[in-house]
C-alpha cells in the first residue's frame, strides 16, 4: 500500500530547499507565476468564443493543477501546467487555510492583499 502525504503550501517550499538545496523554491515558484501569468494573458489574447473576454467587473476563482519535471539533462525543475478549473472545488485549500474565503473575497472584492497570504502576479 501506498500512503499519500499531503503537505501544506506553507511548508512545501522548506522542505523543497531542504531535499533539493541546489534548486531553491523562490526560484522554482517565480517560474509557476511566469507560467500562470502567460496561461490567462494566452486564454485572453482572442475574442470570444476562442478566448476569456475581459471585463473589469469580472471576479473569478480558477484552480490549476501542476506538477514538477527535471529538464533532460536533470539539472532543472521545470514546471508543468496539467489542468485549468473554472470555480473548482476549494474543500482541501479550506482545509489548509481556514481563512480561504475571506481571503479570496477581500481579495477578488475589495482588492486589498495586505496581511492575506497572496501572491501578486502581474
């Protein structure tokens, strides 16, 4: 039997560093922002219906699922975009972060990020 572990986003990035300390997860996780930040401005870079229009009263929640590779030569953790979720299911992010909601909230409606735990892709 295989048990699965799951860790927390807050904890994931120290264990990172500690299991690979060549491969820093600052580093890797500027490159899961480029990634995402490139997916929506490629999902709106066409009318619709090819694209997501854009409206500035437009509030969303996606879920992507992603992974890790190592490049051929296994010098580099390259990330992988699997999946993208329009209005997913957030049961394991509550889990996590209990705050989940408020913080989506106050972010998507109230564009204040101070003191929630955010990462400001632009």
């Amino acid at each position: 039997d295989v048990v699965l572990f799951l860790v927390g986003g807050l904890f994931f990035g120290e264990m990172n560093d500690q299991q690979y300390p060549n491969h820093s997860w600052t580093d890797v996780d500027k490159k899961f922002c480029k990634m995402i930040k490139e997916c929506f401005e490629s999902a709106s870079s066409l009318p619709p219906p090819r694209g997501i229009a854009h409206s500035a009263q437009s509030r969303a929640i996606y879920a992507l699922d992603m992974m890790l590779k190592w490049n051929d030569d296994k010098t580099e953790m390259v990330p992988q975009l699997l999946e993208v979720n329009f209005n997913p299911d957030n049961q394991r992010a509550c889990q996590y972060h209990p705050n989940f909601y408020n913080h989506c909230l106050k972010t998507l409606l109230c564009e204040d990020i101070d003191g929630i735990p955010v990462t400001e892709i632009s």
